[in-house]
C-alpha cells in the first residue's frame, strides 16, 4: 500500500543502504595514567595527531602528543569516570567540527554542540579542527577596510579584511569592548561574525551574548564557548574549531570577522597540557612550540584572491598583559605574528577616556592601505596632534603654558580627545565619522566644550542620512572633493545651532 512519502523513513533507508556490512578492525589501548584534563595511553601504535579517541565510558578526546611508546589524549568531554586501565578505542578520525549556514545564530561549544537548549540540526558539512593556512599565491592584498566604527580605529589605525589586528593591555581596559563593538558595527554589513570564548567565565561571556543579541545582527554571528569550566581539550581546540566553521564561510567568497578571547588563557591552557604531557619546558615554563601554536592559527586568516571566491578572514585576536609589560614572551610572540596592534591604556581607561587606545603604542601594518580615500583626507595630522597633545598634557601639571599657541594645541587636543571617546556599544557609521573630522579640521569644534561634543556625536548621524546631497560619498569613499566636505561641513553647523 503505498502512502504519501516519509522523508524520514526515506532518510533511514538511504544509511542503511549505505552502511557497509562485515568484519572491522578495531585498535585498542589501555589507560595508563590521568591527569587534570589529560590521559597517558599505551597502545595504539597507529593512532595520529588530533586524532579523537573513546575511552570505555563514552568520554572522548583527541591524541595531544605522540611519544615512542605511549601518547597523550587531552579529554574533550569531562573525565569523571575514567580509570586506570580503562579501554581507549581509535575512531580514525581527526578532531573535526561543522561548518555552514546552520551554525549562524547559534550558540555553540567547540564540537559544534548545542548550548542554546536549540536542537542540533543536520550537519551537511564536517571539517577538521586544524587545516593549513591559505599559500602565499592563494592570497590577494589586504586594501579592503573592515568598519569597527570606533573612530580611534577607522581613523589612527585602519583594519582591512584580511588583516590580523592585535588587541592587547591589562586586564579590565576595555579590550572585548573593542571587539564587540566591532561586531556590533556589521550590523547591516555583509560580513559575518564569530566570537570564540576560551577559559572566561560565562558570566562574562553571556554580557557579549545579550549585547550582540540585542544591539548587533544575531542572525549572522556565531558563538564558539569554551569556558572556564570546560574540559582543558575544548579549550585548546576553541580557536581553531573556530577558524573552521569561519573558513567555510571565506571559502564561499564571504567575508567573515572572528575575535578570539583571549590568547593568553589559550597559550597558559597549552602550557597546562604540556607540563602535564612531559614536553620540556622554555621561558615561563611555555613549550618550544608556542609560537608555532599560535602562527599556525592566525595565519589562516587571509584575503584571498579572486581565483579563490575573493572572501576574506578578518581575525581580532585579544592578549592580556601585566603591569604594562608588552615585552613578556606571549605578548612579544603574539605581536610578531599580527599585522598591528591597538594597545589598551590603564591610565587612559582610568582617566575616563574610552576607548583606552594608547595611539603612540597602537598601529596597523596595514593602516592607509585599507583605509577609505575619503577617510585619509580629513584624518591626515589627527594622530600626530593628539599625541602631542598627550605630551603636552603631562607637562601642563608643572604649570600653564603662557604661549598662545601651545594654549589653542591644547584646546585642540582636548577637543580631539573628547571627539575619540566614545560610550561602548555604540559605534559611528562612517559618514558621521568622516563629517566630524572635517568639522574639526575646520576649527568647528574648538569653541565647544566636550559635552556638547558628544551631544553633537549623538545627533548627527540622522542629519547626515536626512541630507541626499551625500548620496554619492556613501557609495564611493575613495575620495572626498571639496563640494562634499562642504556639504558636511554645513551639515555639522546645523547641528550645532540646535539647542
């Protein structure tokens, strides 16, 4: 009797069918010891790097290290249960995750498994954690700017796509803010994003989630969480599960942004592993691979060429620091591996000046390259002023300054200052950035106190979307007649005279 058609049971018939019938082989070891989040294993002669491994209760994990005659399994769910001497089975297969347009809105841990209480749905697409990055003749140049709309960035040191920025300073100066309000600008873009939480605490972690959910596109960014709590293995592999399911995206021709934070609790997770595994220790206790750990994941973030769908992978890596010290030795490696920096003030932070972003510390290799045409017009001695003004500043506490010169260096400075503060979460289109700029370069701004400033930030976006005669600069940045900044400058007037 034939009924209407079960997609179901049609499902079901295809895996039997193509399940495969008969003997298999089966390698086993045995568990010889067990560590915080780490299993010493003998056997298994022809088990692989990154390799996942089941041991008898179910629990799995994937092979850390390989030694003559044992290895190292980091667990990848928690250990509780397993034993000396428990069975540990071979699976054959490489640590991997899943990739497509069903991760996007999700909340997920490392293995692409649910923590948003949502069902997983069917993965159409499985890569591996860890994958080479793009070749060098893969790669196209980085000229295309990323918008985080915080004019500090846009302006002083312009992040293309492609480009692997730096955010790095003490602890609590605002570097996730940073990132979260570079995702929060893409908004309305074509660029998708992915926030990988490694060791911080889900109540910090679920502060990022509420403020994308609420003020970003949810709809198109991931969450990749591994927690403070999470088995060490999730942790380690957290930023390159990521990379993954980002890559799948590049590889469409799409441009996807990823920020991973942060870097030191991954490279002390790596150190924890490898202490634990025997491997012989270098400076501050770190293995001698450290550098390659985090070369070989932050060069998978490339702009590639045309040939290879043009899309691009934009990564903002976040590292912490002590006292100040950007010499210590992941700091140092970390630098040498991205393409710039911004570094994060304690004294700004604490001086209310916000974003924290130390300019004489901060910069981009790549910078102008991919910076907008109409940008670099109006942002030409921005950097140089405000960093005299900086300078200036700290000399002003032994006394005024009688020169009338260095008094209108000085007002200009405060007022740049207080045109580079921004509130968190909310980021300036680029219009409005660029209107502001020119305003200041015009001498608009020198007479006004800084909480009128930050009126004026707050107003002028909707001025500037109500005026047409912008039309064309919104569409094509790369330059910036003078019709347009007249436009703009008479734009920025009408909203000072209002009240």
């Amino acid at each position: 009797m034939n009924g209407p058609p079960d997609p179901a049971l049609d499902k079901l018939r295809g895996r039997i069918a193509a399940a495969r019938l008969g003997p298999e082989l089966e390698e086993q070891g045995t568990v010889i010891a067990i560590a915080d989040g780490l299993a010493t294993i003998a056997g298994l002669p022809g088990a692989q790097l990154n390799e996942v491994v089941t041991f008898g209760g179910g629990a799995r994990g994937f092979v850390l290290t390989l030694d003559e005659d044992r290895l190292h399994a980091a667990f990848l769910d928690p250990m509780a249960g397993v034993t000396a001497g428990d069975i540990v089975t071979r699976t054959g297969h490489l640590a991997s995750v899943p990739a497509g347009t069903e991760l996007l809105g999700r909340i997920v841990d490392p293995l692409g498994r649910p923590l948003d209480g949502a069902p997983p749905p069917d993965w159409a697409t499985i890569l591996p954690a860890e994958r080479p990055a793009p070749q060098i003749i893969e790669r196209d140049f980085v000229s295309e700017p990323m918008e985080t709309g915080l004019l500090v960035v846009d302006a002083l040191f312009a992040i293309g796509r492609g480009q692997r920025e730096l955010i790095i300073g003490e602890r609590k100066t605002g570097k996730t803010s940073i990132a979260v309000d570079a995702i929060i600008n893409q908004a309305g873009s074509d660029m998708i994003c992915i926030y990988v939480a490694i060791g911080q605490r889900m109540s910090a972690v679920r502060r990022v989630i509420n403020a994308v959910q609420r003020l970003g596109e949810p709809a198109r960014t991931i969450f990749v969480v591994a927690e403070a709590t999470a088995p060490a293995g999730l942790q380690w592999l957290a930023p390159f599960s990521a990379t993954s399911m980002a890559e799948w995206f590049r590889d469409q021709g799409k441009h996807v942004l990823i920020v991973y934070d942060d870097l030191t609790k991954h490279a002390a997770t790596h150190r924890e592993l490898a202490l634990l595994s025997h491997q012989p220790p270098g400076r501050e206790a770190y293995p001698g691979d450290i550098f390659y750990l985090h070369a070989r994941l932050l060069e998978r973030a490339a702009k590639m060429a045309p040939e290879r769908g043009g899309g691009s992978l934009t990564a903002l890596p976040i590292a912490e620091i002590e006292a100040g010290n950007l010499s210590a030795y992941i700091p140092t490696n970390l630098i040498s591996i991205a393409d710039g920096q911004i570094v994060t003030s304690q004294a700004l932070f604490a001086g209310n000046q916000r974003p924290a972003v130390d300019v004489g510390l901060s910069v981009s290799r790549v910078g102008g390259k991919a910076q907008w045409g109409a940008m670099k017009a109006v942002a030409g001695r921005l950097r140089l002023d405000y960093a005299q003004f900086l300078e200036m500043k700290v000399f002003s506490r032994f006394g005024g300054f009688g020169d009338a010169a260095m008094k209108a260096r000085m007002t200009r400075g405060e007022r740049i200052a207080a045109l580079l503060s921004q509130p968190r979460f909310a980021p300036l289109p680029l219009v409005t950035q660029i209107a502001l700029l020119s305003a200041l370069n015009e001498g608009l701004l020198d007479a006004l106190d800084p909480p009128r400033i930050a009126a004026l930030k707050t107003a002028l976006p909707a001025l500037l979307d109500a005026d047409a005669r912008l039309e064309e600069l919104r569409t094509h940045m790369q330059t910036l007649d003078d019709a347009t900044r007249a436009v703009l400058i008479e734009v920025v007037r009408s909203g000072l005279e209002q009240p």
